[in-house]
C-alpha cells in the first residue's frame, strides 16, 4: 500500500502498479528519478493520468 512505499521506496529498484486486479503499469526508481521525481510522485502521476 502507498503509506509502505514510503517507508520501503529506498529498497525497490522496480515498481508494479495494479489496478483491479491486474498490472497497470511498471517503472523503475531509476526512472522516477531521471524525472526528478520520487516513487511516489512518479505513481501519483501515473494514475492521475499525467
């Protein structure tokens, strides 16, 4: 869940998004960063649609 992300987001090199079930969409940390973004802003983007 989002508020274990943020305790455990320095330990993930590659993040899966699920929505209902299934996968969403997938990025890596390394990605969020090269956005300057961190795990959890690079999600939010994501399922805002951004």
């Amino acid at each position: 869940t989002t508020h274990e992300i943020d305790e455990i987001q320095d330990l993930a090199d590659n993040i899966i998004l699920l929505e209902e079930g299934r996968v969403y969409k997938t990025f890596s940390k390394v990605e969020a960063e090269a956005e300057g973004l961190t795990v959890i802003e690079k999600m939010r983007k994501i399922y805002r649609g951004a």
